[in-house]
C-alpha cells in the first residue's frame, strides 16, 4: 500500500529534494517508515531539532535547493526554532515537516498536543495536510513556495492519520520558481545615481556569486563609486576576486563608514540599519539626506541585474583590480583573533566553506579571506547563536564535496553541540576551529561601550564561561570526533594541515589569550 507519507516523500524526491535531518516522534512513525522505502533520500538524524533546523539551512545555502527537516509536533519544532529564524534571515529555501496528532485525537488534548500553528506561523508559511490523497499537492505547493525568489521557509503540518492512510495518486513535481529579473528602469536609475558624487552600492542578502562580483568590480572600477557590502549568507571570496570591505558591526564604525554617502544603490539588501538599537544613536546607518535607490531587492535576479548595470555604465569587460597584499607569513606565538585570522587564511585549501560562527573573534580572519584561495563564506546573519555547528553539517552534505572549516566561537558553539555527533556518524568533512576564549566575550565588549565595565561579580559571572573551563578536545571526542587543543600559532596551523589532510570531522580547540 501506499501511504500519505509514501506521497509526500515521492513528491519531494521528484521536485528535487534529496536530503532530509531528521528528528522524529511517535507521530511521525510512519514517515520514519516511509523514509525507509524512499529511494534517493538521504535520511540524516540530528540529536536536537536546532542541529536539524540548522543544517536544512546550511544545506540550502550550499546546494540551492531545499532539504526537508522533520520534527515532532510542537514541542519538537520550538526547539528548531533559533536557527529557524536564521534561516528565516538567511532566505534559505527550506521544506519542514510537523508531525501532528491523529485528526481525531487532537480535540482530546493528549500530552504533546499545541499550537503549532503559533509556531509556524512566526518563522514561515504554513499549510496544513488534509488528508493521504492530498500530500502530493501540498508537497507541490511547499516546495513552490520555499523556492520563490531567494527562498523561504514552507511548514506542512502532517495529521498523523494523513501520514498512515492509504492513496492511490501520483506524485506531483514541481520546479523552483526562482529569482524575478530586474527591471530596466531600475538599471537605468542606478547607472544614472552611479555618475554623481558620493555614489555607494550596497550590496548583500542571501547570495553574491563570483559572477556578481565581478560586475560590481567593473562597475567600480568603470564609475569609481564606493561599494561597500553587508554581512551576506553565502558569498565567494579569495584572491582571484575583486575586493570590498565589509561594513562594520558596530554603530559608530557602521555611520562612520557610510557617511559620505549622497546615493545609496541597494543590492539585494533593505538600507542598513545597526544591530541593535542605542539611546542617541540612529538606528538607520546611511545620513538621513542621502538618497536611496533600490537596484534589486532579496528575490531578484542579482547575477542578471549587476551585469546589466555594468553594461550600462559601459564598463570594460575585464578591469584591472587594487593590487592585493599577499598573506602575512605564518605568525608564531599566542593565538589571539589576529594571529588565528591569519594562520586560517593561510591553511584555506581551494574550494573550502568556511561558517563563520566567530562572534567577536573573526574580523581579521575576514579581512585576510580575501587575499586567500578561493573559498566561499557563509555568516550567521539571523543573529540567534548556535546556527555555525549546524551550518557545517548541512554544508558538508551536498555534492560536490567540499572542505568545510567552522570558525566557531565557544559560547555558541555549546547551543548546538550535537551537531559534532552526526559530523562523525555521516563522516562529514567538516574541521571545527573552536574559538575557546571561554567567555561571553562581545557582550563583554557591549557592556564596556555601555559604561558599565565596573560591575559586580553576578554581572561577570553571566559572561564569564569558566569555573569550570569547558574541555573542547574531550567534548569532541566524546561525541565520536578527533579533538586537540592548541595555545600557539604554529601548533595551530599543524593541527590544521593534519585535519584538513585526513578525511572526515575534526575539532581544533584554539585557545585564545
Ligand atoms: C539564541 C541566542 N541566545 C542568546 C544570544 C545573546 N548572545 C549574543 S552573543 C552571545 C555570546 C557569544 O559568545 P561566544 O559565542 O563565545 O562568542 P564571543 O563573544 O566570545 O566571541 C550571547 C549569549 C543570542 N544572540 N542568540
Ligand atoms: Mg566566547
């Protein structure tokens, strides 16, 4: 017999889902059973739902179309919900699966029973399977929706009654609806804002291709216009790249960096705002006089949209890029966030991924990646930590097969922690450097620029993560992955040279003074 779950499965699998992270319950049984007749779908379990949450983002990120993630009802679900809302941010593409209560059961108000709806309802759109027959279509319908534009998050709510009858239907396919081109007065506007004083495109979101930078590089080079980016959920970097700064976290550095701005072209980004807001300190980051000119928003066709620009302001096809300082030598002595940032831009092999989960400890890695070989980075935009453990893993999973380095900061990194055990259950290639600066450390730095560094021993207490130190190495291999702790430059880059070397997961517990 077929059932509900067989043609949902069948259905995902013949729109191109091919992966799923699982976390399933009693309701969800016979999808466990119909994931087991599923040819094609690699089935991968997370030990907590934000590992799977998590990784159905990383993994869309990578591979450009949507995983599944499964979970248990409501409670299951709210526990995914952290990197939910990452994703959420990252508009990754992602088909999640809710088990619910049987139709009949759910007036009775059983133990699990909740609101799911509230649940998805804060993270994505949500649709309800009716019945076995009409799991193909509402499938069909997920995936179009988490596929449209950038991406999104699509919730199928699944009756377990729908999941266990039986139906005779066929599976529905669907294809991704995909990015909107952009339209030529849009290209057209900015060309024009391009040939004034004070012209900055900011550009950002979910994706910036090779191909994309490249148009912007020319459009730089050709108009002379600043081009500053925003943390963005997957870009490509290295020295065979043109180079832009990145704009900074922090408020002042932020308006700082955008002040001489009379026109600002977005590019697949809203207009800047600071990551929090601060008494006295606007909370947009370009001057209020400056005109704003949308170029292309998230869900728009960027590659298309800069190389149009680029035709437009009649840029040559190849420019000649800033000489870019070569990588420092290898540095020796003490790890601190600057002997790391370099030691790692050194150890990068071609094609790696490289989550940057490293709080407060990554700015000079960034600043050095781009004078590294060509690599491809991924940040946590959403701002809920313990999205970078997961991120690896769903990194490390589609095909082609490439390196994945975490640079993962200690106190996010122990949100998540699970993910190092299905790192070493699927065989991930995936080398985690933990960041062990074993505290809070930016919340240090938030309390220091609010003027209240002189506090008490609770205050340190709640960003202090000692008394006692959380043992990285033994953690790691506890859930089946090689640890090793390192204090210095050098042993640093050898711990990496052997991770990297050797396949599957590694955890280098950098100790940073
Ligand atoms: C889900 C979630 N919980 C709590 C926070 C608040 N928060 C932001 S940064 C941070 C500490 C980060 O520490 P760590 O990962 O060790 O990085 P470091 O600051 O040391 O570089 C906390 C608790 C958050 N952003 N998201
Ligand atoms: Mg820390």
């Amino acid at each position: 017999m077929t059932t509900g779950a067989d043609l949902l499965l069948s259905s995902a699998l013949r729109s191109g889902i091919e992966v799923c992270f699982a976390n399933p319950g009693t309701t969800e049984l016979d999808l466990v059973a119909a994931l087991d007749r599923a040819r094609g779908m690699r089935t991968i379990l997370g030990l907590f739902e934000g590992v799977c949450s998590g990784a159905a983002d990383g993994y869309a990120r990578m591979a450009g179309r949507p995983a599944l993630g499964l979970f248990h009802l409501g409670p299951g679900f709210a526990n995914s919900l952290a990197n939910q809302h990452n994703a959420r941010r990252h508009r990754s593409p992602v088909v999640n699966l809710i088990g619910d209560q049987a139709s009949w059961h759910l007036a009775h108000d059983a133990p699990l029973t909740s609101d799911i709806d509230a649940l998805t309802g804060w993270c994505g759109w949500t649709r309800r399977v009716v019945d076995a027959d009409d799991a193909g279509p509402a499938m069909a319908e997920a995936f179009r929706t988490a596929t449209t534009g950038a991406g999104r998050i699509a919730n199928l709510v699944l009756p377990a009654d729908a999941m266990w009858s039986g139906t005779d239907r066929e599976p529905v396919a669907a294809s991704a609806e995909g990015r909107r081109p952009v339209a030529d007065e849009a290209v057209g506007s900015a060309a024009a804002a391009l040939r004034r004083p004070g012209a900055a495109i900011i550009a950002g979101g979910a994706r910036l291709s090779e191909e994309t930078l490249r148009s912007l590089g020319r459009i730089r080079a050709s108009t002379g216009c600043a081009v500053h980016l925003t943390r963005t959920a997957r870009i490509e970097v290295g020295r065979h790249l043109p180079a832009f700064g990145e704009l900074p976290y922090f408020p002042e550095p932020l308006l700082g960096a955008l002040a001489e701005v009379e026109v600002a072209v977005l590019f697949g980004v809203s207009e800047p705002v600071t990551f929090f807001g601060y008494e006295g300190v606007p909370s947009r980051a370009l001057p209020t006089e400056a005109e704003r000119r949308t170029l292309a928003s998230v869900d728009d066709d960027l590659e298309g949209a800069a190389a149009a620009l680029a035709e437009a302001v009649g840029a040559p096809a190849t420019v000649t890029e800033p000489d870019r300082p070569p990588l420092p030598d290898q540095p020796d002595g003490p790890l601190d966030p600057a002997t790391l940032g370099v030691t790692v831009a050194r150890a990068l092999p071609e094609g790696a991924i490289v989550i940057q989960e490293s709080v407060s400890s990554g700015g000079p890695f960034r600043k050095w990646s781009t004078s590294a070989a060509p690599h491809t980075i991924m940040a946590i935009l959403g701002g809920a930590i313990g999205g970078g453990l997961p991120a690896a893993v769903g990194a490390a999973v589609p095909p082609p097969d490439r390196p994945v380095i975490a640079l993962q900061a200690d106190g996010s990194a122990a949100y998540t922690v699970q993910s190092l055990w299905t790192m070493a259950r699927e065989q991930l290639d995936v080398t985690v450097v933990l960041l062990a600066n074993r505290r809070y450390q930016i919340l240090d730095v938030e309390l220091h620029r609010a003027g209240m560094d002189g506090l008490g021993d609770v205050a340190k207490g709640l960003t202090d993560l000692g008394r006692p130190d959380l043992d990285w190495a033994a953690l790691a291999g506890g859930f089946g992955v090689p640890g090793q702790r390192v204090h210095t430059a050098t042993e640093l880059a050898a711990a990496l040279e052997r991770s990297l070397a050797e396949p599957g997961p590694h955890l280098v517990e950098a100790v940073l003074g």
